[in-house]
C-alpha cells in the first residue's frame, strides 16, 4: 500500500458544503471547483483539456448521505 499525503484539494474538498453540486462529479484544482458535470467522461474530458489531472481531484457529490471519494492513482 501506497501512503500518500493528502492534497490541499481535498483538504479543502471536505471543509466546504458542495451541495450546490448534488448528483454531479466535480473537479477541485487550487481549492476550488474548476468543473462540474453529471457524465464523469464528459467532465475527464473538459478538465485534461486545462490541467494536468495529477492537479485535479475528483469526486462524486452524492444526492444521499453517502459519500464516495474518487482520485487518479
């Protein structure tokens, strides 16, 4: 198992309320959402058009009390 620092995007993505974003996958680059979209390929597609995605976090924002974290290994 990889140990591996826990970026400032999700740092911040954890302190803030995104529920603006409900049902949607977001990307978060320089503490802040740069991206959103309901199709993850659709939003893959316009963030590494921008960013190196080693900068991006990526996550679902879920419509229920559930919480699902995603990221580039």
């Amino acid at each position: 198992m990889i140990d591996r620092p826990k970026s400032n995007n999700y740092e911040w993505y954890i302190k803030h309320d995104l529920t603006e974003y409900s049902g949607k996958w977001v990307a978060i680059h320089d503490e802040k959402v740069v991206a959103a979209d309901k199709d993850f390929n659709s939003l893959v597609n316009e963030v590494t058009k921008r960013f190196k995605m080693s900068d991006v976090f990526l996550t679902h924002i879920p419509q229920k009390d559930i919480a699902l974290v995603y990221t580039q290994c």
